[in-house]
C-alpha cells in the first residue's frame, strides 16, 4: 500500500509543474492535443477509461522527461499514449498502424514504438501508478447509489436519484457528469490541485 501511496504522490506532485521541463509547449497545445486524441478515441470506439489513462501518462511523461519536447514531437507523444493505453484498457486494441494512420502518417509506427520505449523508461515501466478521474467518478456514482438505496428509499419514488441504474434518465446522468468531469480533467487549471 505504501508503494501505491508513493505513486499516487509522483503523479499528484507531477502534475503541479506539468510545463515547468517543456519550454515549446503551452496549456493550449495539450488542450488541443487531448480534443484530438479524444477525437480518434471516439473514432476507434475506445472506453472513456483509456481517454483518461492517456492524458495521465502524457501528463507524467511531460514532467519526468529529462529532455525538452519540440512542439513537432508532441503529437507523436499523444499518440504513443493512446496506444499504450489502449493496450492497457481494451481488450482489442486497434493495431498500431491504425494509430499512426491516425496522425495522416505524420508519425511512423517506427517511430510510436521508439517512442513507447522512452515513455516506458521514463515512467520507470509502471503503468500502475495511474489514478484516474474516470476511476474514482465511477467510485463515487457506486457509493452514490448505495446511498440512495439506503438512506433515500422514501424519495426514489418521487426521483430518479441513481446514476448507474439500467435506464435511459439514470445513463443520461451518468454521461452528463463524465463530460462535466473530461472538462475538468483536460484543464492545465485542475492540475494545480492536489
């Protein structure tokens, strides 16, 4: 557990001083850079989990690599993310063709795979160390309903106070707060909050 806590620690303390080693990147570029990677996420029907393992290791990378990333290079950088992620996440990960495709060739699947090594190295080869918000949102829906079954009976009748029941009302909810909580994740702003 105490390996775990350590880990959890990096990342938040990570995150604080995201483009302290990054001279060439700004706040923008990795907004625009998520929005496209949300984009070919949703193109290769990817779980909303993979999304959010993506930006946590580009973001940890970012911070830990002892070498300046050029702004040519940052693409590169996502797309190594999302395809380590979803090797991670899904159960049948697009090839790593699909991805570099994805890029319009800009990067070469020659390239993903040097660039997953130095990734690799650079996050000590721990994929493990990742706490996402999709993570603990689900956590927190989970509890929610749990309490809702318990302490708040006598105004399910009344309300539809789940998020995670089977129904179209209690899905739309559901969604609703993942968007509000992608928003946040995507913002150089949440990062300063540990």
């Amino acid at each position: 557990m105490l390996k775990k806590e350590q880990d959890l620690k990096q990342v938040q303390n990570d995150a604080a001083s995201l483009f302290k080693n990054q001279p060439e990147l700004t706040a923008e570029m990795r907004i625009l850079l998520l929005d496209w990677i949300a984009q070919v996420s949703s193109d290769y029907a990817l779980k909303r989990q993979t999304f959010h393992l993506t930006m946590q290791m580009i973001d940890a990378f970012l911070t830990r690599c002892p070498r300046a990333i050029p702004t040519y290079e940052f693409q590169k950088v996502g797309i190594t993310c999302l395809h380590m992620a979803a090797k991670i996440e899904e159960i049948y990960p697009p090839h790593i063709k699909s991805f570099a495709e994805s890029t319009n060739d800009s990067v070469s699947t020659e390239d993903m795979i040097q660039e997953e090594f130095e990734i690799s190295a650079v996050l000590d080869w721990n994929f493990e160390q990742f706490q996402t918000p999709y993570l603990w949102t689900t956590w927190f829906m989970k509890r929610w309903d749990e309490y809702v079954d318990d302490s708040l009976s006598y105004l399910m009748q009344q309300f539809s106070l789940k998020f995670l029941e089977g129904h179209k009302e209690s899905h739309k909810k559901f969604l609703t707060f993942l968007n509000f909580v992608d928003m946040i994740a995507i913002s150089e702003e949440s990062k300063q909050y540990s």
